[in-house]
C-alpha cells in the first residue's frame, strides 16, 4: 500500500471500519436506520456518495463488481462509479448480473434473480419515508421508535383521495419484518416484491443524510397498502421492443418528434442477455444480422 | 370499527381523572401550583382565569405535553388507574390518540394544513390500525356531516376553510376516535361570536351525546356557562375557587372570581 496515493478503495481502514459497524447494526435491525459518520466523497451529493462508501467498506480485493444506474450500466453516473473503484480498489468489474459480488445500484433492482452471497448497494438520496408528512427529524424518531406509522397511511389515503388509485409509484413505503417502515430508496414500485425473501444482502447508504441500513437476506418484506385498495406492482403495458420481454420494467423511449417512441428493458444486462440467446422484439433485429437496433 | 364511546358508562361512579398536587414550575416562577380534583365521567370542568393564570400549563401537563414536576394524573384507563406522569411515552402517546383529544386553540395546531379533510378526520383512525379506505372514508364523511361540513368538501384542504370550519374540522378530527377525555385549550377564541355560538351549540350537542368528559380551558365566561358543569377559578398558578358552574358564577366567594364576573358585559 506504501506505494499509492490512497488506501484500498479509496476509504481509509478507521473509515471503513466505522462504516462496517454502522452495516452490523443494520443488518441486526433490519429497517433501522443507523447513523454513520459520512465522508466527504470525490463526488457530488446525490451521486451515490452514501452507495459508494458501502460498497467501499464492502469490497476486497477477489469482488465482483458491477454498477448500475436506473438499471444501465452504460450511463454516466454507473461508469463514473466503476472506473472510480477500478481505480482505487483494481478489482474487476462486469456487466454481468450473476458474475457479480457486489452490485451498488441506483433506482433498481436487477431482472436477474441475485443469489446467496451477493450484496446489493442501493444509493439513497433520502432516507427517511416519514420526511415530507412530518419535517422534524426528532419527532420522526420517535415515531419510529414508537411505531406510529399511520402517517404513512395518510399519505396513501391522499393519494387515493385524489387520484383514484395508489398513485405513489416509486419510493413506495414497506414495512421490514412487521417491525420499521422504511424507504426503499426511489426504486420503482414494480421491483418492491424484489425486496422479500431475496437471498442477496440488501444494503443502503445516505451520503448526505448520513444514514445505512439494511435488509437481511429472506427478510420479509411488504408494502404498505389499503385492504380495499391493495399494493400492485405497475409497468409499462408493453413488450421490450429490442428482446420481447413481457415481464421486466420498461424504460420509455421517445425516437422523433412525431410521437415515436419505443419501450426498452431498464435493465441493459437483461436486455443483452436476452438477444444474445435469440430474443428479438418489435423493433431489434436479429444479433446474428449484427447489432441490435438502439 | 366499534364504538367505544358507552364501554365505560357503568363505571360512572369512579372518576375518570383524579388530579392530585399537580405542581409546574418554570425556575423559580410558578406555572400551577398544588392543583387538585377529580373529572367523572361524563362531565365537563371548565377552568378560567385571566391570562397567566397557568390555565394553560395546567392543561399541558395533564395531556402529557409537559412534565409536571409534582403530582399524579391517574387515568381511569380500559385495565385500571394509572397514574399518566409516570407511564412510559409510548403508553402515553397511545392513550393520547385513543382515550384522549385535544382540540387546539388555533386550528392550525391541530390540524394538518396540506392533508385534506378526509385525511385529517382519517388519521386517527389510521393511527389505530384502520386498513379499509373505504371505511375510513365513509367514517370521515359521517363525522364532517357531524360537525356540519358539507359532504362535498372532503377532498378540499383545511387552508380552503374559514375559521370556523377548521375548528370543527378539528373537533372532527379528534373525536372519531371516540376519545373518554377531551382536553380543549380555547376551542372558540378568535372566532367571531355568530360563529361561536354555532361551535358552542354543536359542542354542546357532541358532549352530551357521546357522553363524553372534557375539560375545557377559557377566558371566556359564556363558553364554560354553556358547557361546563363544574369550574376552577386560577389566579397566579393557584386555584382559587371552584364548584358548580352556576354556583360560582352567580355567587362569586373570591374577590378575584367577583372581579372577572363582574368585568363582563351585560347586553
């Protein structure tokens, strides 16, 4: 190590540490919010600096990594991050969802079924659900600790009050193991069932709020809802236009300004995989033929 | 959901509240000092005195807003007396949404200002475990009819209500619980009289027929005339006299009570 800038991945081994006692507790109190002592991260707030120092006290030198933003690994913000660990930590990266280790995402969770043993890093810009119903953090606190969550339930009911339905799609309430409400972190609320009885250690990380906690693998996991007005899971009414995936959550895309548009997998690993193994939609083209349209 | 509101009635012998030496101090000002007596059910005690009188504080600290630094406020509670100063904050945080209310003087205290008139009559009920919109709805729509707000407002938020209509909203909000105890700290001040009348009139009416207990704090006479049975005159943190309403308002015994009978306008 004496021969380099910085330590492994960044984060100085006090640092890590920290942040790994800060994991422990929230992986014994799944749902609880742990307060960790943020560091200032070569990135902007927002980024995914809470993501980035859990994956950071995570990784060792044999990881796996891959990152993904909105389901891409191709965007600015998931290259950024793994040339960031490329460079600070030398481990190797993929874009493979199964070949991974540690996954650190933003707004997703995989197609993929994870598996035992990989973690999943969720960036979290705000980590407190009850934040915009009640805006004093020590009377949220309390609420937690005294498990009064009807708020939540006021902020449902308005919704069905003015809408008709559950409009709430993204960032949607659930509650860990029928004990804290929690913050799923703006994931569509298609990938909330994704959130229960998933094998893979579920991590989140608030940079700016200063806040981790966690989801334990087979944790379970439920939405909150009405009785009459029960939680479903929404996606685009449409077929992935480049693999012909009915099941995973779409991505629109508009093509020109006469009104043309097309739906694509959010997941790109997904969709790559798909076409690799012969799936064509309504608008890709064979692999064989070359590359699939985009 | 069950009306609990009757549960209770038989015990009708018992108080309801029984307040023993209730002493707050801010340093070394008195807030109330050594305050005693009891609430049963079903009745309604009104407390008055000018301001600074520790009416205020009074009130705070038998709703749990505020520790008190001596005494016991035992509440008769659905297994038995217990004392509310000593319980813990979540068992008191719970009575507070179930077997109490408090309807605040400014409605915007009491009310959530961006949550429309169904949420805010909702919450309670949500904050007890209600899970059915439906249910929730109609209940919300039951109580502002109640509280004679017009069906079709339910979607509307209380920043699009007059004053007077926030304060039933309020009182709507409070009550769907069907609370034992309702503290109320002001219910009509900054009200315009016509309106008053009208808040005090369905006041009345609720009281009696949910046969609820309440203890209302006031400066003004009328209101405790109206609806209190007995009353507490407090002058600098003490009470000075108390006893049926009618009693102490038409035979004043303290030169303070004589002093505040006497200060109203006879029209």
């Amino acid at each position: 190590m004496t021969d380099q800038a910085y330590n492994f991945a960044y984060l100085d081994e006090d640092t890590k540490r920290m942040i790994r006692r800060a994991i422990l507790k929230g992986v014994a109190v799944p749902g609880y919010q742990v307060p960790f002592a943020s560091r200032e991260m070569p990135m902007p707030y927002g980024w995914g600096t809470g993501g980035v120092q859990v994956t950071a006290a995570c990784l060792t030198p044999d990881d796996v990594l891959k990152v993904i933003d909105q389901g891409a690994d191709d965007t600015t913000n998931a290259v950024s991050i793994r040339k960031f660990f490329v460079a600070t930590a030398g481990v190797a990266v993929t874009e493979a969802t199964a070949d991974a280790t540690i996954i650190q995402t933003r707004h997703r969770i995989p197609e993929a079924q994870l598996t035992a043993g990989q973690i999943l890093v969720y960036q979290v810009p705000i980590p407190e659900p009850l934040r915009f119903l009640e805006p004093r953090e020590t009377e949220t606190r309390k609420m937690h600790e005294l498990e009064e969550y009807g708020l939540m339930h006021v902020k449902l009911y308005e919704d069905i009050a003015k809408h008709g339905q559950i409009a709430t799609s993204y960032a949607y309430p659930v509650r860990v193991e029928g004990r804290y409400v929690m913050d799923p972190s703006p994931i569509p609320k298609f990938d909330n069932p994704k959130l229960s009885g998933n094998a893979a250690l579920q991590l989140f990380g608030a940079g700016r709020e200063q806040r981790i906690y966690a989801v334990p693998p087979f944790t379970h996991v439920v939405s909150l809802d009405f009785d009459d007005h029960p939680f479903s899971p929404s996606k685009a009414n449409h077929a992935c236009d480049l693999c012909a995936s009915n099941t995973s959550y779409l991505d629109e895309v508009i093509t020109d300004d006469q009104g043309g548009r097309m739906f694509v997998c959010s997941d790109t690993d997904y969709c790559a995989t798909r076409r690799a193994a012969g799936h064509v939609g309504a608008l890709g083209t064979p692999q064989a033929a070359g590359k699939a349209a985009q | 959901m069950t009306d609990l509101s009757h549960t209770f009635a038989a015990a009708a012998d018992k108080p309801l509240l029984q307040v023993k030496s209730l002493t707050k101090r801010y340093g070394a000002r008195i807030g109330c000092a050594d305050i005693s007596f009891d609430v049963y059910p079903g009745e309604v005690l009104g407390i008055v005195g000018e301001s600074g009188s520790g009416k205020s504080t009074l009130l705070s600290c038998l709703a749990g807003h505020m520790r008190p630094d001596q005494g016991e406020v035992i509440f008769e509670t659905a297994t038995g007396p217990r004392d509310t100063v000593q319980m813990g904050e979540a068992e008191r945080r719970r009575l507070a949404r179930t077997d109490w209310a408090y309807v605040h003087q400014n409605p915007r205290d009491g009310l959530r200002m961006g949550v429309s008139a169904g949420g805010n009559v909702g919450e309670r009920l949500m904050a007890i475990g209600a899970r059915h919109y439906g249910g929730i709805r109609d209940k919300a729509i039951d109580w502002l009819g109640r509280v004679e707000i017009d069906a079709g407002r339910v979607d509307d938020r209380p920043s699009a209500f007059s004053g007077g209509m926030q304060q039933r909203l309020q009182i709507a909000r409070n009550l769907v619980t069907a609370p034992r105890l309702v503290f109320m700290d002001e219910p009509t001040g900054g009200l315009d009289v016509s309106v008053q009348a009208r808040l005090l009139d369905l006041l009345r009416g609720l009281v009696r027929e949910m046969g609820l207990s309440a203890i209302i704090v006031t400066h003004d006479l009328a209101v405790v005339r109206l609806l209190a049975d007995r009353l507490m005159v407090m002058k600098g943190g003490h009470v000075v006299e108390a006893g049926l309403t009618d009693q102490v308002l038409d035979d004043p015994q303290h030169e303070y009570t004589q002093l505040l009978v006497s200060s109203v306008l006879q029209v």
